[in-house]
C-alpha cells in the first residue's frame, strides 16, 4: 500500500461507531479509522479523513494483500470485531473505546488485532492531524512510541518506522498472536496496556448498562443496538445528548447542506430519553434533568434550539475551507447557526419529558417547577407569532401548525403538572380551534402552515402528543403526505422551498412517525409492512443515517439519533398495538409508556440506580 494511502471515500455505511459517552469515533470496513473526536464529541478532531481523503488523518490496520471483511458488535457491546480473511489465513481486529475515569495511564481508544489462522501479513498506519490543521505534524516515532504536537499518542507493541509522511508498522500475525495499538489524549506510557484486559472490562460494562431493558420481545437485540447507540451519543459529564457523531456529512452528494450535528438539540435530546426511558433505561434521566434544568435558570426560560455539550449558546458556524467534504461536499462546518434562530416547539418538548417523568415516579424539584411555568407563560403569551420550524429553513418565520401543536403540549402538560390557570386554560383551548379550524386547509388536510399548501412530515406526531386532532383531517393529511412526500416505504420531510439551494434524502424519523401514524389510524398492516420494509435500511452491524437516497445510499450525519430512536419508538408502538389494538397507541408519550405488555415492562425512575 502506499504510505500516504489516498483511498476513495467510503460510502457512509461502511463506517461503524465506537463511543464511551464523551467522545467518538468511526471504524471503516477496511480498518481504517477515518474519524475521531477522543476528548469530547464537539472537540476538533485527530483523525478526518473522512471529510477529506488528502488532507485528513487517519490509522488503519489491515493485512498487506487482499481480503474480505465481516464486522460485528460484541454481543449488547460497542466493542467492534472484523474479521479480515485472506488466502493466508484468518485474523480478528477489535475496536473499542476506554472511559476515562481511572489511572491517567488509561487509553482513549484500543485497537486489538488477533491472529485466527495461518500467517497474515499485516500493515499498521499511524497518521493523525491536530485538528483541521492545513498540514500534519512530524512524526517523533521510537519503535512503539508515536507522538505528534496537537495530536493522540499512541503506543503499541508493534515497531512502527517511519515512511515517507507517515508512520508505519509491518508485522505478521500466526494463530493466537496479537498487537495492541492504545491512543492517549497526551503522551502515550512507555509500554502498552493489557489490551485483552481492557476489553473485557469494557464488555462487562456496557452489558451491566444493558440489563435495564424492559423490552424482551423478538426484536430484542436489534433495539437494543439503537438503545446503545444512543447511550454513545450521550456526554456523560452533563447529559446532553447529540443529534450524530460527525459534521458535514451531506444531505446531498455535491451539495452545500453539510451541517455541524454534534450539538445537543433540545427536542432531539428530549426524544431520545423518551424512547430510551420506555426502553427500560432510566438512569440517564436525573443527569438530562440536571442539564435542562441548568439552561432553564441560565436563559429564564427563553430557551434555544440547541446547546453544546457543556450548555454554551454561542456555536457560531464557520467553514473550514482547505477541507473538500464528503465525496467533494463542501463546505466542511464548524459550529452551528441554527442556535440562533427561534423554535418554538422546544417549550412543549420540555414539558412533556417533565410530564412523563413525574408520570414514572420521578419528583419535579420546585426548581423544576418554577421553570417548568415560566416556559408555559411564554406558550401562553406567544404561541400565535411565526417561528423558524423545527426544520431550520432559511427563510422568514412562519406560523407553523406544528409549533403551535408543541405549545398545546407545553400548556397542557403544565395544567396537568401544576394544576389549571385560566390563561394557560385559555390559550390551550384557542390552540385547538386554531389548528381544526382556519389552520386546516380548504381540501381538508393540516397543511405546513397557515395560508400553506405544502405538508409537512413533523404533523404526523399530532396523535402522538395526545393534541386532539380531528380524525378526518388527521386520515387525510396522512395520505397527502404520503401522496406528495413519500417514496414507497421512505418520506421526505418537505419538498417546498427552504431557502437554500439543492435537494436532499428522504429522513428516516419522518418514515417511523408514518409507521405511528398509521397504526393510530388503525391501518396496522400498511405500518407493518413499512416498518419491516426500514428495517432492512440499517447497515451490517444495525446503525442507521440521518437520511436516506432513493437508491438506498446512506447521506447525513452519521449515525443519527433521530433514525435510532424512531425505530425503537415504533417497534414498541407495533408491541403496543399487537397486545391491545387501537386503543393501546392512544394518549401520551407517558400513557403509552405506562402500558405494560407481554413482551415489555413499565420502567421506574423511583428505582433507578
């Protein structure tokens, strides 16, 4: 292989994730890591190549000829396994991440590889970048040793040389022969750690977090990958949760609709626990609670669509023009505008999870409360002024009937949590006469909003918050949007103007919130032959994108906590219905969760370790 590998870019579904709840990385099929953030998940990153096959770093371990892969997550693991078979024999290479709580001589990230069979020639590449440097760093390489300014450490029991710009170690592995190569945040020990070792605590770790599913019904190993998925995506030290682990993954092939996603956006963070809660996984609750309720008192309730993991509000947006983007899809971003644009939806989200919280035991601390009614007054007092969308259009603010859907949550919820107000009372009921009555368009569907002709995927949440949609309107605008959005079993969000030039894929979220939609119609048979249709979208070890092409190509952000939690939310939906029918999926994200069956247990945040 070349020294300076400049291989083609990977198609977004060759990559796997490897997380340990601060930071993150992405494994290609071919044993290249291709992008890192080991610190924490908005850090600039080690390794980039993914964004730019020239300018970007990377470390890729594979054998020096030929071979086929297969990958695999240890059983309820992040820990990732590819086998590599050659016409030499047989070798296995582990990928996982380390927590960081410990001795300081704690690794970030391990890779391990384990000779199987035969004799493999293999090649180990060590080129990492500080950053979104315009250059690399020389090198300083004694024997197992690898340190480069600004960039991860590493250490091995392999001897790496260098060639040319990189650094490089040559070896061959027989049956039940091993390397280990450890990535540190500064310099690197003198000697690599027990890698087997620090597999296996990690293994039993991420297995102990997985026994507090509540869900043993057949889909229990596939939901469980989307579960894990979303504890990686979790920053431990605050609770914030991101939307993916990368930016600039393009929406588009070519296009400008590259976003920086690795930002916890209020209404995504709050999706996310909900399916993680009705999943069984309750112990991430009080530390999400904490980091809400930290912005609450911060912005006196004017809350922003979204935070960086720590809670900053300044994520201002910059490109990062030397990198060429995905498959040449600049620009390459840093920081995210949408932080400054105003989302009204983001006060009903909040509410509910307060809702389903107290609903599952958990006691609202009066903190919490004071909050909770400051952000009901702002529904109260603004629900009828236009808002961005939670779309994020660059475009003038509209009245967007689902923003003012989310604030009928945010007031109903506050009745129910803090007993009734009269302006609250008010204001929720002329919610409800709004959207039925001028906001429902003239051919009897809910349009995107008021005066609009378009439709709009979000509206098919409605039923699912429990607002009081008429069922006529509700049935036709389900079939609009499958008539003018849908793409066989796949939907795209919108496909009006949004300000900005190009297309973009159809999302995944919007295609499970069909599947729901349909089974609250009682339409079970077309939601069941969707959801085993977008089943079939995940790529080989179970992780889904952001969106979809028509060809069935990955594109987005990657993966997406969106797209995971979609798919646990309505395979438990399709539980729900099968053990008690229409009835069953009506109500509230809490009523829903309250609902045992066979297959699924109510959890319980009173008993939450």
């Amino acid at each position: 292989m070349s020294t300076t590998d400049e291989r083609d870019y990977q198609p977004i579904e060759a990559y796997a994730l490897l997380g340990n709840c601060e930071g993150c990385a992405l494994v290609a099929r071919d044993g290249s890591l291709d992008w890192a953030c080991l610190e924490r998940f908005d850090a600039d990153p080690s390794f980039s190549r993914l964004l730019d096959r020239r300018r970007g770093g990377y470390f890729v371990i594979r054998p020096e000829g030929t071979y086929e892969t297969t990958r695999q997550y240890l059983s309820r693991t992040n820990i990732l396994q590819t086998t590599f078979t050659t016409v030499d024999g047989f070798v296995h290479l582990y990928d996982f991440m380390v927590g960081p709580e410990g001795d300081e001589d704690r690794p970030r990230l391990v890779r391990l590889v384990s000779g199987l069979s035969g004799h493999v020639p293999m090649v180990a590449v060590y080129r990492p970048l500080a950053g979104f440097a315009e250059s690399f760093a020389p090198l300083r390489v004694d024997a197992g040793r690898i340190t480069a300014e600004g960039c991860p450490g590493l250490v091995s029991d392999a001897d790496f040389a260098l060639e040319e710009e990189v650094a490089a170690a040559r070896f061959t592995l027989g049956r039940g022969e091993s390397r280990a190569f450890a990535l540190y945040l500064d310099e690197p020990p003198e000697a690599p750690p027990d890698a087997f070792a620090l597999m296996e605590e990690v293994r039993r770790a991420w297995v102990l977090w997985t026994q507090d599913s509540a869900y043993v019904g057949p889909l229990a190993d596939e939901l469980m990958r989307s579960a894990l998925v979303l504890k990686m995506l979790t920053y431990e030290p605050t609770g914030a949760i991101v939307a993916a682990a990368t930016t600039s993954l393009p929406e588009e092939v070519g296009g400008i609709r590259n976003w920086d996603y690795r930002f916890c956006w209020i209404r995504d963070a709050c999706l996310s626990f909900y399916v993680l809660k009705k999943f069984g996984m309750s112990r991430e609750a009080e530390g999400f609670f904490a980091f809400v309720g930290a912005l609450c008192e911060r912005e006196k309730g004017q809350l922003k669509p979204l935070y960086s993991i720590s809670g900053e509000a300044d994520l201002e947006e910059t490109e990062i023009a030397h990198f060429e983007g995905w498959r040449s899809s600049g620009p390459v971003h840093r920081g995210n505008g949408a932080a400054d644009q105003h989302q009204a939806d983001a006060y009903g989200q909040v509410l509910d999870l307060f809702y389903l919280y107290e609903r599952l035991g958990g006691t609202l601390s009066e903190e919490l409360k004071r909050h909770g009614a400051r952000l009901a007054d702002i529904s109260a007092a603004h629900w009828s002024e236009p808002d961005a969308g939670l779309w994020e259009p660059r475009k003038p603010e509209r009245r967007y009937l689902h923003a003012a859907i989310m604030n009928w949550v945010a007031l109903d919820r506050a009745i129910r949590l803090f007993g009734p107000r009269e302006d609250w009372c008010t204001e929720r009921d002329s919610i409800v006469a709004f959207v039925n009555g001028e906001g429902v368009h003239a051919d009897g569907y809910y349009p995107q909003y008021l005066g609009s002709d378009d439709v709009d995927a979000a509206l098919l949440i409605a039923p699912m918050v429990g607002f009081p949609v008429d069922e006529a309107v509700f049935a036709r605008t389900v079939d609009v949007i499958d008539e003018r959005l849908g793409y066989g079993h796949l939907v795209y969000r919108y496909k009006n103007d949004d300000g900005l030039p190009g297309h973009e894929g159809t999302f995944l979220l919007c295609a499970f919130w069909m599947v729901d939609a349909l089974l609250w119609l009682g339409r079970e048979a077309d939601a069941r032959t969707r959801f085993a249709a977008l089943r079939v979208l995940q790529n080989d070890v179970g992780l889904i994108a952001e969106q979809t092409a028509e060809d069935g190509a990955f594109l987005g952000n990657f993966p997406q906590a969106f797209s995971h939690l979609g798919l646990i939310h309505s395979a438990l939906m399709l539980d729900l219905y099968e053990h008690g029918g229409r009835d069953a999926v009506q109500g509230t994200y809490a009523d829903r969760t309250l609902r045992e069956t066979e297959t699924r247990r109510a959890p319980d945040i009173k008993n939450a370790a």
